[in-house]
C-alpha cells in the first residue's frame, strides 16, 4: 500500500502521523488498499482551524471522507466518523440488494 501525506500550512508531527496511520489501518482491515492519500490543512485564523481528507483505493467504490475541527484530534474524529458511517451504508446496501423477499425459506436465501 502506498500512502501519500500532504500537509499544507503546518508541520507534520510524529503523533500526528502516528493518528493518521492507525486511522488507515483501522479502516484498511479486511480490505485491500492499493493507496492512500491524505491531506492536513491549518487554515489559520479561519473557523474551523483544521482539515483533513482522505481517500482510500479498493476494489469497488473507492472510500473517501472529510473532518474539520477547531483541533487536529476533533477534525481526525469527524473523518473517523464519517467514513464509518459509509462503509456502514455500503454493507446496509449491499444486504438490501442480496437479501431475499419475507416468506422465502432460508435455504433458498442468496
């Protein structure tokens, strides 16, 4: 896997890096990401002060999400959030889609 970190407007850290990395291994098990890009912003003095995106490749839809937050931890948290929200979505969907009709014998399920 490779993994691509941009900062824009402030200094990478070790424990921030460290943050960013487990975040990806959280959200890589079970899957097979091909790569990983992130990118932190500081805007400054602007409301929220953080941002940080990510994009995850694997087969299918590739996994992206967005977080800002007045901190890097609040802004990491929200990514962390929404990307779990849309792999839940995705299985949500996916059980939809292969479940079979009420009053069908579950051996017949898919």
């Amino acid at each position: 896997m490779q993994i691509q970190l941009e900062w824009h407007r402030c200094a990478p850290t070790r424990r921030r890096e460290e943050l960013i990395h487990q975040t990806i291994e959280t959200h890589a098990a079970g899957r097979r990401v091909t790569d990983a890009s992130v990118r932190v912003e500081e805007r400054g003095k602007q409301s929220p002060r953080y941002a940080i995106r990510m994009h995850l490749s694997i087969p299918g839809p590739d996994l992206a999400g967005a977080g800002t937050g007045q901190t890097f931890e609040e802004a990491l948290g929200k990514l962390n959030r929404r990307l779990n929200a849309s792999l839940a979505q995705r299985e949500r969907k996916q059980r939809r889609n292969t479940s079979a009709p009420k009053g069908v014998k579950p051996s017949y399920r898919g």
